[in-house]
C-alpha cells in the first residue's frame, strides 16, 4: 500500500454471540479465537503502522461482528494497541457499534474511558415480534433504554441503525420505528432498506419459499416516506442510507464515499490507498495463523483507470454533494464523454439535477440507482 500523511482506520472483530439472519458480513458464533484474534491485532496493528510516515489517524470505526462482544478487557487490547503505534487527531471521531443488550453503565464507562465519543447502536426494529423472527437478542425496550442510557453516560454523537423491510415488518410497524427514531436523543441514523445476501438464512428461506418478503414498490414507498418523515425530524438525507442532525455526518464513512484513504485490520477488513485496494481473508483463524506466521493475510487489487472512474461515479452518487464536472472531466475525459448521453438523460429525467457544477443524486435515482449506475460505469 502506498504511504499516506493520515487515514481512518478500521477494526474488523468477527464475533458475535449468534447469526442473525440476514447477516451477510463476516462473523462467527463462537469465542474459539478470541485470544488468538487479539495477539494478530496486536501484531498486524504493529506491522501496518510502519508504512505511515505520519503515524497519525485521522478516524477510528470498529465494527464488525459485535464489538460490544467484546469484554472491557479485551476491547481495551484494541485500543491500546491502536495507541502505541498511532497518534489520533485532537477531537477524532472514534466510534464502536454496539448491541443493545451491552449497554450498560460498566460498558458505557468503560467505552468512554477508551476515547470511544460516537456509539452506532444496532436497534434494527422497534418491533418485539420482528426481532424475533431475525433472532435478535435484545428487546425493543433494549434498544431505546440503551440509546437514552448513551446519551445519560455524556455520548452526545449517536448512531442508531433500523432495518426497513424485515420479514413481517408492515408499513405500520416500519412507520412506527421511524417515529420512535425521532424521539431518541440520536443526531445520526442509518436506516437500510434489507438486502437478501448470498448464503444467510434469510436468502435461503425466501429461495425456498418459506419467507415473503416486501416488494421493490412497497420498499420504495416506505424509502421515500422515511426521507420525507426524518427530514420533518430535522435529520438531512446525505447518503442513501444516512441520515444526520446539525451535520453531524459519519465522518469516518463520509471518508470512504470521497476517496479518501484508510486502513482495515482484522479479518475481512478492507484497505485504500488511492491507487489499490486490499482485503484480508475472511476467516479469523487462517487471518491470525497469516499474521502470526509473518505470511501475508490479504489480496490486492491495483485500481485501472476505468476501475477509478466507475468507483467514483458510484460512491459521489451515493451522497448528496454528487459528481463534480470538473473532476470528471479533468480526471477522468475519455470515460465521461462516452457516457457523457447518459448522465445528461437522468438531468431530463430529474432523477440528477445540476448544482454549482455537480451532478447530484435525487431520492429518486437512490431508490433504483442499482439500476441506473450501469449506464453510467465504463465497461
């Protein structure tokens, strides 16, 4: 990987205490590895940090998995490793995911004791009777306890994240999240519209037959409704899936949809450096075994110029400031003059519209943009 000057940095911890059934990350449901995962933190944290000059972290996300899974003691052997080896930018935005069900006033303290300022809290429904049917283990009155409990603890940079289109989730149970989401002390949401990925048990129970799932036009209504509903709640739509009080976007993710570098550490987790993109393996144990071994842990991939333009079309259309002419047409000419037809049919069709030089995406493109994105890419 190339070196750079500061980065986000990225935590993958794979465990959790079940599958959850639409999960498609990568996760296990067993402690087996625990000890052995944090000695490869360590020692991988200890190995990257050498190619940045700066030693300087401009972002910490820790997500996974259940970092909450996690005891204080454990958690604590993440961070402090992180510390030895880099220097985090004064008011760095530091956030954990969390579970309901680990919130507590000992966590809390503890997170906070770490330099954790922003909890993404994993609520996913407001709905008893639908967090069962994924085989979620905390309540609904988990979730909103928890999220109160945050801010009572001195967290005033929450994250709440809601699932739209859980199996038995109606328009009223979905509307109802919503407006239980405006009520929280939450300045940060991320509500999902579901996907069925590959190889969980939500994909193989709808191939089956044995699941209905809500269709693409009631997804697409619920989408534009809760656009609608958290804007009246004060909460700006920036991203597809996110949305923000008083600005207070996700600055670590914001980094990933503006090209800017970070760093990925555990198993799974994913790198940039502006000219390649690396992953390490997807499997705690044959990850720690690399690592520990001194023999490489990941794939890379060095980015074409036809792979750079597709990846920022893709991300700059996935929050609201859009695609700069100017970069197109400076970074990339040949690709956009070939698709240049294209762009200029979502300006007629409303779907973009043309702001102080930028192609920004409207909720319309959002909700198909898996459609549109193609007529946009380089072949």
């Amino acid at each position: 990987m190339q070196e750079t000057a500061g980065q986000g940095i990225y935590v993958h911890v794979p465990f959790c205490r079940g599958k959850c059934d639409y999960c498609g990350f990568y996760s296990v449901a067993s402690p087996a590895w625990r000890g052995t995962y944090l000695d490869a933190i360590e020692r991988e944290t200890r190995e990257r940090a050498g190619a940045f000059p700066s030693r300087r972290a401009t972002t910490l996300y820790v997500g996974g998995g259940t970092p909450s899974a996690l005891s204080p003691g454990e958690l604590g052997r993440v961070v402090d490793a992180l510390e030895r080896e880099l220097s985090f930018d004064a008011g760095a935005e530091r956030t954990i995911e969390v579970n309901p069900e680990d919130v507590t006033r000992e966590n809390l303290s503890a997170w906070r004791s770490m330099g954790f300022n922003r909890l993404s809290i994993g609520a996913q429904t407001f709905s008893d009777d639908n967090l069962r049917l994924v085989h979620r283990r905390h309540s609904a009155r988990q979730a909103i306890d928890a999220t109160r409990a945050a801010a009572d603890a001195g967290f005033d940079n929450l994250s709440v994240d809601l699932i739209t289109g859980l199996p038995g989730q109606d328009d009223d149970t979905a509307r109802r999240d919503i407006e239980t989401l405006t009520r929280l002390p939450a300045c940060h949401a991320s509500v999902y519209l579901l996907s069925v990925d590959p190889s969980t048990r939500l994909e193989r129970l709808a191939r089956q037959g044995k699941l209905a799932l809500a269709g693409d036009d009631e997804l697409a209504a619920r989408f534009a409704w809760t656009s609608e509903r958290l804007a009246g709640a004060g909460f700006e739509h920036y991203e597809i899936s996110n949305f923000a009080r008083d600005g207070r976007y996700a600055r670590h993710n914001t980094a990933y949809w503006q090209r800017r570098h970070y760093a990925g550490l555990g198993p799974a987790a994913h790198s940039f450096d502006g000219r390649a993109r690396r992953w390490n393996v997807a499997h705690v144990k044959r990850y720690a075994d690399a690592v520990l071994s001194g023999a490489p842990c990941f794939e890379e991939e060095i980015l074409g110029d036809a792979d750079r333009y597709n990846e920022y079309v893709m991300t700059s259309l996935r929050v609201t400031w859009g695609a700069s002419r100017r970069v197109l047409r400076e970074e990339f000419p040949a690709f956009y003059e070939r698709a240049r037809p294209a762009w200029e049919r979502l300006l007629d069709a409303r779907l973009l519209r043309e702001d102080n030089d930028h192609f920004r995406p409207t909720p319309a493109f959002w909700i198909i943009s898996d459609a549109l994105l193609p007529g946009l890419f380089s072949a």
